[in-house]
C-alpha cells in the first residue's frame, strides 16, 4: 500500500496557524474585547465555580457543555485573573480551530493531495470560520465532533489505517453516536448533524447500528445533561427552547447571508457581487442535488457502496446545515462555521475529481503524441515520453 505524503497536512496546518494566530501576534489583543459570547459562557463557568446553578441561579440559552469546559479556565482566573484566563481559552481554540483543518484533510488523505489541498485548504482560510476559531465560541466543537465522527465511520470501514476494535455496526457506530452526543451538551444545533448521521447509518450499516449510534449520543447527554435537567427541571427546558424559540428575528437581506456566509468574506455589496453571490449558490445548491440524487442511487444498490460513499454523506450534512443557518430566524458571523467542514469536504472531493481529469486528458494527450508523425520520423526518438 502506498503511503500517502504527510506534507499536505503540515502545510495546511501551518496555513490554518497563521490565519487564525495572526491577529494574536499582539499579545494585547488576548485580553482585549474581541467577543461578547465567549465571555458571557465564561461568566457562566465562574458562577458554577462560585456554586450557582445554570438555569436555576443564571440564565443560560444552551446546554451545559461550554460552561462545564471553562470551569478549568474558572479556576485558572485564581491565579492569573480573568482576563489572562480568558485568554488561555482563545489560544486553545486557535489550536482547536488548526485540529479541525487537520482532520478535514486526513479525511480527504486516501483521495490523494489535490483533495487535501483544497479540502483543507479552503477550510483553512475560509473568513467566518477563522474568525470563528479565534475565540472560545460553540460552533469549533460542533465541528471537532463531527469530524471526529466522520474519521471513526471511514475508518472503521478499512479507508486507512485499519482500527480492528471499531466493528462497523456495534463500535464504530457507538463511538460516533458518542461524539454527537458531546456536541449535543454544546448546542442543539448539533441534533440537526444527529438526524443526518443516523439516517445514514441506518441506510450504510443497518438498524442494529443505528440503535448504537442512538445509545452512544443518548448515554453522554444523560451523563452530562442529566443532573442539570434534575436540579433546574423545567427552568432548563425554558431557558434552552422556550427563551431562544423566542428571541427577536433579525431582518438580514438573503444576499447579506450569502455574503457573510462565502469563504472569502469582506467584500461590499454591489448590485454584481450579489448577483455573482446568487448564482454561485444556486450552482452550489444544484451541485448538492445531484450528488444526494446520484449517492443515494447508489446506496440502493448495494449496502457495501453505500459504506464507502463518503460523497453523499457529506452533501446531506451540507444541505441540512447550511439550511440551518440559512433559513434561521437571527444570523451571527460564527453561524457559518456550522456548515462549512462539510462544505470543505466537498470541495476536496472535487478537487480530487477535477485533478483526476486534467491528469487523464494530459495522459491521452501525450499517448496520442507518441503514436503520432513525430513518432515516425527518422529521427525521433521513443525512448523518452513514450517509453514510460
């Protein structure tokens, strides 16, 4: 078996350090105010220290994960103070955000390195996603839990290195559901991700797999959730679903989504940018089609195509994320990062196709060289091109 190259990663690793470190190059801007959120979480974390319950004692609009993460930065703040604590939290969450670009491209590695290339790349540089994984917000452990889902279903089904304990319909199923269930006591939005894995584990691996996936994300939210749902009761269903049901819509122009929502974030509105913005979504959306329509074709025919169908996989988690933010009442920058590991994915898998199809154009363009007049010349030579 041929090992893959290891430098695509390190440079996309090294590009994703760059874009997200660069603004800390200043350390001043550690503690300066970057973010209303993180410190409101933080907040959060240092009343639960101090012995006040969210939902009970402080209101609170997720589940309890966040907070229960920065009870270690809580703590901290003893010492150092909140500021340099918060702090702390940021450099952890620009190595977060430089662990989610690697593991883009370790999912695209046995697709060759024009996928990771791209795959990592553009997920590496990607403008809302790096502002994003600058300071401690939910949506980069909503990404790191999928990801680390998505690695151990590949894996389990021989792409790769082979993990002999990860049997493909008890272990590997439980062990993603249990990552899901990680990412559910962050944000509800990761039940979105929840719906659109177990539906394909039901339709690659079977029911008996998808009752493992469910007791695997069921377990952990009970563990973690549990004793909050037992101390707070019903103030946590209303703090959680009622009160973020009820908060106020922003009125955001659907190109204005669109524009925060690209890749390359920054540029103003003009009546061509919006248009180019349009058009590059419909194309993308056409694109999303066709590969559900043509995977899903193929996950009928076989259950073993199916399994090794990461395509369309990846193109369900895109469509229902991007849905997601897309069509959500309010609209925040770090709401594209929701959606955009699945959407790097699928750029690299077209990178690998599109890197695939130059290099067969240039291998028939060259044989057809070789077996052409220069070849019959007298003084041509077979040896060089054609010979290999």
């Amino acid at each position: 078996m041929t090992r893959r190259p290891r430098w695509p990663l390190v440079a996309v690793a090294a590009l994703a350090l760059l874009t997200r470190g660069w603004a800390y190059l200043d350390p001043r801007q550690l503690v300066a105010a970057r973010e209303l959120d993180d410190a409101t979480m933080y907040s959060v974390a240092v009343q639960m220290v101090h012995g006040h319950l969210p939902y009970g004692d402080v209101l609170y609009l997720h589940p309890p994960g966040m907070p229960l993460a920065m009870t270690l930065l809580a703590w901290l703040a003893h010492w150092t103070g909140d500021a340099w604590a918060l702090a702390v939290g940021r450099v952890g969450t620009v190595l977060l955000g430089v662990v989610c670009t690697v593991l883009v491209g370790v999912l695209l590695r046995r697709r060759g390195t024009a996928a990771v290339l791209v795959g990592a790349g553009l997920y590496a540089v990607w403008t809302p996603v790096v502002r994003t994984e600058r300071v401690a917000l939910l949506e980069p452990v909503l990404t790191l839990c999928l990801l680390l889902a998505l690695l151990v279903l590949q894996r389990s089904d021989g792409a790769g290195p082979a993990w002999p304990r990860l049997r493909p319909t008890t272990t590997a199923p439980l062990l993603a559901g249990a990552f899901t269930g990680v990412a559910l006591t962050f944000k509800l939005w990761a039940g979105v991700t929840a719906v659109v894995l177990g539906v394909v584990v039901v339709a690659t691996r079977g029911l008996r797999a998808a009752g493992w996936f469910a007791a695997g994300a069921a377990a952990v939210v009970a563990v973690v959730v549990g004793p909050f749902v037992a101390l707070a009761g019903s103030a946590m269903w209303h703090d959680t679903v009622t009160a973020q049901a009820g908060r106020p819509a922003t009125v955001d122009a659907f190109a204005y989504r669109l524009r925060r929502f690209s890749p390359f974030d920054g540029f103003g509105s003009t009546l061509w940018s919006d248009a180019a913005l349009r058009a590059a979504g419909v194309a993308v959306a056409l694109g999303l089609v066709a590969t559900v329509a043509v995977g899903v074709a193929r996950w009928a025919r076989s259950r073993s195509d199916a399994r090794r169908d990461e395509t369309t996989t990846w193109a369900l988690l895109a469509v229902a994320q991007a849905l997601t933010v897309l069509v959500a009442p309010s609209f925040f920058y770090h709401y594209a990062a929701f959606p955009a590991p699945a959407l790097a994915l699928l750029a690299g898998a077209a990178g690998a196709a599109g890197w695939s199809w130059v290099r067969g154009l240039r291998r028939r363009a060259g044989s057809g060289t070789c077996g052409g007049p220069r070849a019959r010349r007298p003084w041509a030579s077979r040896s060089s091109r054609c010979a290999r």
